[in-house]
C-alpha cells in the first residue's frame, strides 16, 4: 500500500532536492518510478515521459540496453528529442544498469540531463553512475534481510 501522505512528502523532497530550472520533460524507467514521476509531473506542470519495457513500433521509437544485477532487457523511449532538457527520475539506484542505459540512450538522441534523482539508493553495489552524480532521498543497506537506514537525507 502506498500511503499518500508518504508520496506526498517524497514528491515535496524530489523537488526541492532536483534540478528543474527549464526542464521539458521528466523521463522514468517502467514500472516503479512511474506513481513518483506522475506526482512530480503533476505538481510541477512537466510533461512526463515513461520508459517501457515493450516496443510498440511508434515513430521515432529509441531502443536501450538496460542491464542490472538481476536481470538484461531491451527498453524504448519516444518523445525525447535534441536539446530536450529532461529530469531522469526512478524509485531505486541499486546496481545502476537501469540509470546507466537511460542515460546513454538520452545522450545518443541529444538530450540534456539536467539531472538524476532516485529515491532511494541501496548502497553496497556497483551502482556508480560515471558522469551522473545521482541524487537520492534515502541510503539504505540490506544486512541479514532487513533493510537498514543509512542516511535519511540521501546524496546530493
């Protein structure tokens, strides 16, 4: 269950800590950054635009690599275009593969990352972003199965 006076308050923290001066678009991979982005998206008037998991042949259609500790899929982007100024927004930085291949793929059509926000980053992985420095709300770690808070205040 996700309690809306919770995402309310992740909203409120995503845009004070974010870049959003003259921002086009928010971008997020499917399907967890999508209630968040949603939220921003509508707080802020930026129009948002979902990563999915499946090609549907649109126009314009922009295939990415995405490769994690879990898992490797092919995702695809439409509507981002050069010199689009974009938001990059997920739920969890863990292994990074995710961030990593949305990136690139704004990169190759032109877009400018004003910046790169996750909510909640689990520390202990690879999960370094090489030209990105990732912001995040929350650090945690998972030690014997329980998720323990590190830092409530995140990077950034």
């Amino acid at each position: 269950m996700l309690d809306p006076k919770l995402l309310r308050e992740v909203v409120v923290r995503i845009i004070r800590k974010a870049e959003l001066e003259d921002v086009d678009k928010i971008v997020t991979p499917a399907a967890m950054g999508i209630h968040i982005s949603t939220a921003v998206s509508l707080m802020t008037d930026i129009p948002l635009v979902v990563i999915r998991k499946r090609q549907y042949g649109l126009e314009g259609e922009v295939s990415l690599s995405q490769v994690t500790g879990y898992s490797e899929n092919e995702m695809y982007m439409n509507d981002v275009h050069t010199e689009d100024r974009v938001l990059l927004l997920d739920d969890v930085l863990s292994t990074g593969g995710t961030l990593r291949g949305i990136t690139q793929a704004l990169e190759e059509v032109g877009a400018d990352v004003a910046d790169v926000v996750a909510v909640i980053k689990k520390v202990g992985g690879d999960n370094h972003m090489d030209d990105y420095d990732v912001k995040t709300l929350i650090n945690v770690d998972v030690v014997d199965g329980e998720v323990v808070v590190l830092d409530e205040y995140g990077d950034g």
